[in-house]
DNA sequence: CTCTCCCT
C-alpha cells in the first residue's frame, strides 16, 4: 500500500492488525529504529473495525509529535492537516479530513476531558509509553475507563522500547503482546570508573581525550547538568588539550535554539565533534555523526518532597533502562564505543528502570484532572498508583486554592482552573488577578514563572527580584513583538521573550472568555491598573500562598508554612518585611530565595485576613503566678502582631490558660502516678483497639479545649490549675462505659495467690508487668492475661529482699524448669525461708513462711 | 556560586 522501503516493523504488523481487532488493545515492543512510530498508524487506517473513525497517537514531546505527522503526510503524498494532522499546545494543523492526529500529552487529557466518550475516535495509541510520564499513565487511566464504561469499541495500542511489557499487557486486561526487533549497530562497553578521589568532571574530561585519540568520529558525553557541562569544556579548553580541529558544543534545554541546533548539527567538514550533553539528547534529540558516548551514569531529576511540599533537585544514579538508552545514541550509523565511568560490579547494582513521574513529582495537576473527571485514584487502573502521602498534600493545596471543596469534589473555580491548561497555582492566580483588572499582568507573570528563565548566565543568578523580569516583559509587550536576538540587554534571551509573549497572549485570550462568566465585563482589562509592580508580590502570592513570608530580625525570612529560607543575594530585596516567594531552592535545613516580590503589608492585611487566627497565650505574673493575657496574630506559622491585652475578657483568660496548658501540657497540670498510669492504660488498650480514645500527652494538648475548658473557666492562676483533680477530669474524658472496660481489660492491680494487690506497671519496653516475690505467687499456674485475653502480664520475680530473680511470660514453663534451677540458690541465700519441692501446690505467702492452716 | 526534563 504505503511506499518506501520495508522496516523491521513490518513483519509484525499483520499479526498486530489480527489482535487489535479480535481484542482491541495490544502491546506493541521495539527497539529503536524499527520504525514503529511512522508505520503503524498509516497500516491501520483502513482497517473494517475502524469504521472510518479516527486514530490518536500520543507523543511526549512536541517536535516528535510534528516530525511524526509530518513523515506520515509526505508518505502519503499530502500535506499535513489532510489526511494526517497534529495538535500541540501551540500549534494545531487539522482539518475536517483528517483522520490521524498526532498529539501530545496535555492535548489528550484535554481531549478526554472534554468528551470522555471520545466521539469519532476509533483507536488511542500511546507512543513511547515506557518513558511513564505523569499524563500517559492519567491518559491510559482515562482511556481504560472510557473504555470500560462509554466506550467498548474504543482500541488502544501502548507503545514502547522495551518496558516490562507483561505489567502493561496485565493492566489493559490480558492484552496480547507483540514483539519486534530493531535495526541497531552493537556498541562495544567500556567500564572506565572514576579513580579514588578524582572529580567526575576530571574524569569526564580524561576519559574524552583518551576516546578522542583512541576512535574516529564524534563524541557524545552525558553529564547531569549545566554546571558540570561547563566545568568540563572549560577543563578542556583551558590547557588546549584538545586539538583544533575539534569542536566543543554544549546542549542543553535552556540553551538558545540556535546553539541546540548547532550542537545537533553534523560538524563541518574535516572536524569532530565533541557535544557535552544533559539527558536531552538521551531521546529526544538526534545528534549527527556520533560514534562514541561517555556516560557519567548520573541524572538530575526534580523530587517532590512532602514534607516541604516542594519540588527540590536531585542529583542521582540513573538507572540501567536510562544507561542502555544513552549507549545506543552510539549505534544509530555504525558500530560503536560507549565508556561507562563506573566499574561492571557498580553496573550489577544500578536500578533496572527510571522511577515514574508519578512516585517522584507533583501530584497536584494530576489530582485537579481527577477531580474534574469525577474519579478518585482507587476507581481507575494505573501501572503505579498515586502514592498517598504527596496525592493527600496535593488534594490539600488545591483545596486551599479553593479548587475542591470540603467534601473532595471540584468547584466551579476549580473547573475553570483546569479549563486554562497550566499548573493550578498560575491558573489560579489568573482567575484571582481578573477583579483586580491585572489580568494582563498575571498572564505574563504566569509565564514567566512557568518558562524557561529570562536571563542567562550571572544576570539569573544575581537577581532575585521578580519584578525585574515582569518590567521587562510588561515594555517588550508595550512595544510590540521584540526582534528575537536583538533583546534590551545582552543578558536576556530574545527568543524566550519572544515565546514568553506569544504564549501568556494565548491565556490572555482564554482567561478572557471563561472570566466573562464570573466578572463583569466593564472590570476586565488587559491592563487598567498600571499599578502592577506593587501587585507583583500579591500575585505571586496566590499562587504561592504557602510561601508568603515574613523578614526576621537576623535578615532570613520565615515562611508561612515553618520553613526558613535566605536570600542568595540580599542587596535586591533583603530589607522587605513581607515578600512572596516564587521559587525557592530547598536544600538542607534552609531554604535560599530565588525568584520573590515583595508584598506591601496592606495587601497581606487585605488580603489575607480572612485567613489570619487570632490567638490569646498566658504570660504568667512571675511573683503571683496570675495569668496576664498576649495577643497575637498570626498567618501560619507567621506571627504578626504579639502585645499584651490590657483589659481581657473571661473568655479570653481561659484561652491563654489553655494555650499555656497545651504548650506545657506535663509541668502545669498536677500529674501523679495514679493519673499518669490511667493515661498509660488508655493508651495499653489503644494499641489494641484504636477506638478507644488518645490520651497521650500530645493528644491531650491538641484538644485542651474539648476536655479540659470547663474545668478551667474563672481560673485566673498557675497555682489553680495544681487543684484541678485530673484523675476525675481525665476519668470523664473516657466515660463511664470505657472505664469499666478499663478496669477489666486494663486494671491497675494484680491480685496474687498471697492476697497482695501488686501495681500493674504499663510503661516500659517490657509493659505490662508486675514486679512480685516470688513466694507470693506459688500456685498460680497460668501468666495472667489483660487486654483483651491477648496480652501476658510479665513477672518480675523478686527475691526476698527484693532483687530481681526471674523475668518471665511463661509461668508454667518457669515452675517447671527454671525454677528448680534457682531454688538451689535461693535457699542458700534464705535459709529460713519456704522454698516448697512443688511450687504449684504449695501455699503462696507474704512472709518467711505461710502460717501453717 | 549557578536549574534536570517535559507538557495543557
């Protein structure tokens, strides 16, 4: 049918085609070069089954998802938007024709999102799936329920290298696997690792020249990042080490276009090419000419952290799926060399596959989608659920965001939220800055807070403040389209500010027509309050509301979450009270500020106060031990304002008193060992049946109002609180029922076979216990059992005098072995006491002997 | 003293 030269793929398809349409859906593995991509949709077209509906291919990347279409198109003699068309965020070339649209990931989950039914779409395939980005995984989630619920005739096809296919094959419900292999050169592996306390970058920088002189042809090096990228060119350069008919070119993302280009390009005639590379050429980009890869064997990556809520960069191993992906860039045209700087015993250990976005980044978008599909995690199917504990902060910031409302479910606000296609922090901003006629501004800054960064080089480093960037970008949007290269300043990137323009254009337009619905149109503006620099930190603000934070005497700064964080460089902004925090790098115990505004101290009042609490704390009269009352003001974990309250009222007292309590929960109540053992009881039984209620320290503070408030209203002293009687307190804290309960599954004495109530310790690593004499316990044949039947009481057997002579929870096992062992000794030791031959029947007793009956 | 990659 389709012309050109036949590909390994071709062999498969026939029996690809069979099971797609007996099953409809199927897992298609290839090596690279197979030609899998380009082939398989065209081979499927007029396919019966399809009934002239459409195909979607998903691409994670954007030119991938062009060059795609475009191949497709020309193999069928046409252009692209006929037959074949694609639709990218920026970009969409079909047209009433069309039946294959290339897309990439943001676009499906729109298109599901939009008509879950997928009306006119016959199958979804989903290229590349093994690289398990956050929106293939939502996208084939959605899908399979579609599937199951609207759509039984919808076929998917997953995609990928080599991936454990058996996982994905299990996930769509058995689905048949299909394999086929590639058209790769074999690349000889060479372990170089790095020498005992050599840098990577020295090593790097040696294993190249030894390559150099060792191989033909040019040389692709993978490093983790841009720093490490430019220590070494300029380890190489410096010495001339290199020759001159050797060229050094950088590639990474940030790097302008031209520069990407440059380092993709084949070198000019007669020279070689040395490209020092972050994992952007590892799949995504085709460097010309490569016959040989060192590898440095490390990733950078961004981990959510849930503790902080932030995202923090990582440096670490990649895995062995990323090594081999890396290696084969060396076997595209011919055999080649690939130099690993680790040793093959570090090889054995490496993790077989790179984690999934979805166990590493920030749940937060994906949580929105799931609202706005109206499923929880646990209703669809996934390869790697959501972990919980960063879904559940997700859920909370978005709630916070007023996207969801108390009970989970999405709100209007939050469904226009994912209507604008960006992380919900900037769409949230946006819908926020429409009332305040800074639309124009907010989309801008949205931008600028998403895209690649502005400036390069020292300038980025050396300026934190935000408004610097906006100023920029608000007099190039004044001015009309800046000519890209020719920029203000040498520092900033033309083309960025470019791109910068065009897309916060696009949300502009948007923000526009769904604002409509919620604003009156007279307050709409681009930009009728040219007041935005002095907004800029309330903007940032309510993107950000976690990271609203506040100057502390020494210069760093608080934020609102508890954490601390410092500013890089202080000249800029150091001195602001109030700043708002766009980004923020969170290594170690301190954060250091990288990009904030500052926020005039009206706008946080104005704001913010509905989010404020108010607070009344005890500062005790040190002579008579009379409370006297502070208030404060707080924003989180904020405090804004702290002064004393000359005239408090009653309820106000009691709140100080209480807030004193839960602070000092142990010293200003009249704890005693009666109270303390009813407290270490409670929680005995709470380990075992988490219904009864905590009583331990911790929980008590956090509820001094429930229990302890109507004990202490009047009290106005430190020493009135040492009359409270808090065994009876605590006792009503449990309830009448439960300390029944307590006393039979919990009870505070043991009665032994001498008559003796012998205390039951229940703290300790060896708790519950009692410690008894020996002699008090003869004939008691089983270890007591409380807490339910479920729990031995350990027995601290003593001697006469006390000592500890045994420890046991068996006590049959003990009278019938141990003890005879011990008896010898003790009867050495206490001549004149009563150590029976039959312990069991023997008489239990206090004294040296028992009486005799 | 410096920020991986990608996408709506």
């Amino acid at each position: 049918m389709h012309n050109s030269q036949p590909m390994p793929i071709d062999k498969v398809l026939p029996t690809l085609i069979e099971k797609l349409q007996e099953d409809g859906r199927a897992v298609l593995t290839a090596e690279p070069g197979a030609g899998k991509t380009t082939r398989t949709p065209l081979a499927l077209l007029d396919e019966p089954w399809l009934n002239g509906q459409g195909i979607i291919m998903l691409e994670p990347r954007r030119l991938a998802a062009r060059a795609a279409a475009v191949y497709m198109a020309q193999q069928l003699g046409e252009s692209v938007g006929e037959t074949v068309g694609y639709r990218i965020r920026t970009e969409s070339r079909v047209s009433a024709r069309t039946r294959i649209t290339v897309v990439t990931e943001g676009i499906l989950t729109r298109m599901l999102q939009n008509d879950p039914g997928l009306t006119g779409i016959g199958l979804i395939i989903f290229d590349e799936f093994h690289e398990r980005s956050l929106h293939a995984d939502l996208g084939l989630a959605l899908a399979m329920q579609s599937r199951s619920i609207l759509r039984e005739d919808l076929r998917i096809l997953v995609m990928s290298a080599t991936l454990d296919a058996a996982a994905v094959a299990c996930l769509l419900e058995d689905a048949p696997v299909i394999e086929c292999k590639g058209s790769m050169y074999p690349v000889e592996t060479i372990y170089a690792p790095t020498r005992p306390n050599e840098l990577l970058e020295a090593a790097v920088a040696r294993t190249v020249l030894q390559a150099l002189n060792a191989h033909s042809g040019s040389l692709l090096v993978f490093l983790p990042g841009a720093r490490e990228i430019r220590r070494v060119q300029s380890a190489l350069e410096q010495e001339q080490r290199v020759g001159s008919d050797v060229l050094i070119t950088p590639l990474y993302g940030a790097l302008p276009q031209e520069m990407q280009q440059q380092a993709i390009a084949a070198p000019p005639a007669g020279k070689r090419k040395i490209v020092l590379a972050t994992s952007i050429a590892e799949s995504s980009l085709t460097v010309a000419g490569i016959t040989v890869v060192i590898d440095s064997g490390l990733r950078r990556t961004a981990l959510f952290s849930p503790r902080t809520g932030m995202s923090r960069l990582t440096t670490m191993r990649a895995a062995r799926d990323s090594a081999d992906q890396r290696r084969g860039r060396a076997g595209r045209l011919a055999p080649g060399v690939c130099y690993r700087l680790w040793s093959e015993a570090e090889d054995r250990l490496l993790a077989p596959a790179t984690p999934p976005e979805m166990l590493e980044a920030d749940l937060t978008p994906l949580a929105l989608e799931l609202a706005a599909w109206g499923a929880s995690p646990e209703e669809l199917v996934w390869l790697d659920e959501p972990p919980a504990a960063p879904y559940r902060q997700a859920t909370e910031l978005l709630r916070q965001l007023g996207a969801l409302d108390a009970a989970g479910a999405i709100t209007p606000h939050g469904r226009q939220m994912a209507s604008l296609g960006l992380h919900p922090r900037l769409a949230h901003m946006l819908l926020r800055a429409v009332p305040l006629g800074l639309s124009r501004a907010a989309c801008r800054l949205a931008a600028l807070l998403e895209e690649r960064d502005l400036f390069r080089g020292q300038a980025a480093a050396n300026d934190s403040d935000l408004r610097t960037r906006l100023s920029l970008v608000m007099a190039a949007g004044e001015e009309g389209s800046p000519r890209p290269g020719a920029a203000n300043s040498a520092d900033v990137d033309g083309y960025a500010l470019q791109r910068l323009l065009q897309v916060s254009g696009q949300w502009e337009r948007q923000l526009h027509k769904i604002a409509d619905d919620i604003q009156p149109s007279n307050e709409m503006a681009g930009g009728n309050t040219d007041d935005w620099l002095s907004f800029c930190g309330l903007l940032v603000s309510y993107a950000y509301p976690d990271r609203i934070a506040r100057r502390r005497s020494d210069g760093r700064y608080l934020l609102r979450s508890g954490r601390g964080a410092v500013f890089r460089n202080r000249q800029l902004l150091g001195d602001e009270p109030f700043v708002a925090i766009a980004e923020v790098d969170d290594e170690g115990a301190e954060g250091r500020i990288l990009l904030a505004a500052p926020m005039p101290e009206e706008h946080v009042y104005e704001y913010y106060r509905d989010q404020m609490e108010e607070s009344a704390h005890a500062d005790w009269d040190e002579h008579t031990g009379v409370v006297r009352v502070r208030r404060r003001l707080t924003l989180g974990a904020i405090l804004l304002q702290d002064k004393p309250d000359p005239n408090p009222t009653a309820e106000r007292i009691t709140e100080a008193l209480l807030s004193a309590v839960a602070e000092q929960i142990d010293t200003l109540l009249p704890w005693n060992a009666k109270s303390k053992q009813l407290q270490a009881r409670v929680e005995f039984l709470r380990r075992l049946e988490p219904s009864w209620p905590d009583l331990t320290d911790e929980a008590l503070a956090r509820h001094v109002h429930e229990w302890l408030a109507p004990y202490v209203t009047g009290m106005r002293k430190r020493s009135e609180l040492q009359s409270l009687s808090l065994y009876t307190i605590l006792e009503n804290r449990i309830g009448w029922a439960r300390m029944q309960e307590l006393q039979a599954e919990a009870p505070t004495h043991l009665i032994v076979p001498s008559g003796s109530k012998i205390p039951v310790q229940y703290e300790g690593p060896q708790a519950p216990y009692v410690s008894v004499r020996l002699q008090e316990v003869f004939g008691m044949m089983e270890t007591p059992r409380i807490g339910y039947g479920r729990i031995p009481i350990t027995l601290h057997l003593l001697s006469p005098a006390s000592r500890p002579v045994q420890v046991t929870s068996d006590l049959r096992s003990f009278w019938s072995g141990t003890y005879f062992e011990i008896k010898k000794d003790l009867k050495g030791r206490y001549p004149k006491h009563y150590w029976p031959d039959d312990p069991l029947e023997a008489t239990a007793t206090r004294k040296v002997r028992p009486n005799k009956p």
